[in-house]
C-alpha cells in the first residue's frame, strides 16, 4: 500500500492584529481542506520533540518515523542526500539561507524575529516575575518591570535606542538575557530576567563601572536572597 504525506509547513502562521486576533489559515477560503478534515480523522501530534527547535528537518524525521535524538545531524546533510550528492562520513555539509540584517528591514522575517523557535518574543514567568518583583520592593530597590530587548551588538547611538524602544516597546537593552530566555524555552523551565542597568549606552553614566558593579551585586544578592526564602 503506497501512502501520500500532505505536510502544510508552516502553513498555520502567527495570528495577527490586522485579522481580528486570528491566522491567515484561519479567515482563508479553503473547501477542500475543510471536506477533507469532514471526512477523515482529526487530531494532534507533537513532531518537534522537547529540546529541539521547532523546524520542518526535526518534524520531518518524526513523521517519517525517525528519531531525531539518534538520526538529526543538521539540514544540511538532509538536503545533500536529496539533491543526489554522496556524503562520506567525513564530509562538512553547509545549507546557507537568505539573512535577515541586524541593522535594516529584512526580505523575509521581522525584524527581531528568532526562526529557529518560530517567535519574535520569548515568554517569562508571570508567576516568578511577580515574586521576584516583590522581592525587590521588600529590599527596598527600584523595580521597573517592561520588556528587554536583547542583543549582539552594543548600543549607544541615540537614534539606534529610540528605534528599538519604537519597535519593541523595550524598557532596557542588554546582550546576555535574549540567550537564556531561548535556552530556558527550549528546556522548559520558567524564567525571569534580572536585570541591573548601569548607564543609558552613552556617556553619561553616574558612577565608575567598578562602583556599579559593587552597588548592583549588592542589590541583586539582597533580593535574591530575599526571594529565596519568602517566595520560591
């Protein structure tokens, strides 16, 4: 018995404002679809395990049967084997895609948007947000609660802060807490970024970088500390 595997990648989309809150697939006119999903069986499976990025190589193994813990070794190698190129076991194999740049409007993704996990904005703990924010105000520091943009690249023109501040409605910008968000994600384990700014990313910082350094570690252990024994 031959079988044919319809797989709609990515056909689903993100919901967006300009809909009403629903998805391109959701408003889409689509009949044969619908008299399709009428007559055959409905239901859900998860094809990316936990750990991996939500990506079409990873989904593909697990619908083929594949797993992809033992049999996932990039795309790369997936796309050689299917354009006919013999691959030895000591062969590096690139795919390269179209980028989207940092620093201007991109072809294909927004800009900001991560694509290995399909998210421009990666979610936190309301729960630990909220203990830790408590935490703070019991040790008597400022808290500020907002989103961070976060970053390879160090800002300090005043036109670079004013874009990202537009466009992500970000309340600081850092470089580090982007990449432990992502991993916390992947791993699934709740998470809440700390942050203890220092300057505006120009030249008018108040204090030395060593005061700061001391005065933030201070602040940063007391409402740990705090945190630690009233509220995890």
């Amino acid at each position: 018995m031959k079988y044919l595997i319809i797989v709609g990648d990515g056909m689903a989309d993100e919901r967006m404002p300009q809909l009403g809150g629903k998805s391109p697939l959701e408003v889409a006119d689509i009949p044969t679809i619908n008299r399709l999903a009428r007559q055959g069986v409905v239901g859900h499976a998860q094809n990316c395990p936990p750990g991996f990025s939500v990506g079409s190589d990873i989904a593909h193994l697990s619908i083929l049967g594949c797993d992809p813990s033992k049999h996932f070794h990039g795309r790369g190698p997936m796309e050689a084997a299917a354009l006919g190129f013999a691959v030895e076991p000591t062969d590096a194999v690139f795919r390269c895609n179209l980028l989207t740049m940092e620093d201007g409007d991109g072809p294909l993704d927004e800009k900001g948007f991560v694509s290995t996990v399909n998210r421009l904005r990666f979610p936190l703990s309301e729960r630990v947000s909220d203990d830790l924010e408590r935490a703070l105000v019991d040790t008597g520091a400022r808290a500020v609660r907002g989103a961070i943009a976060s970053g390879d690249q160090f800002v300090s023109e005043p036109d670079a802060k004013a874009a990202i501040a537009e466009h992500f409605d970000a309340s600081v910008c850092e470089m580090e807490g982007g990449a432990i968000a992502h991993v916390c994600l992947l791993n699934e384990i709740p998470c809440c970024i700390l942050r203890a700014i220092s300057d505006g990313a120009d030249d008018g910082a108040a204090l030395t970088y060593a005061e700061f350094a001391e005065r933030a570690a201070h602040v940063s252990a007391k409402a740990m500390i705090r945190y630690l024994e009233a509220y995890a």
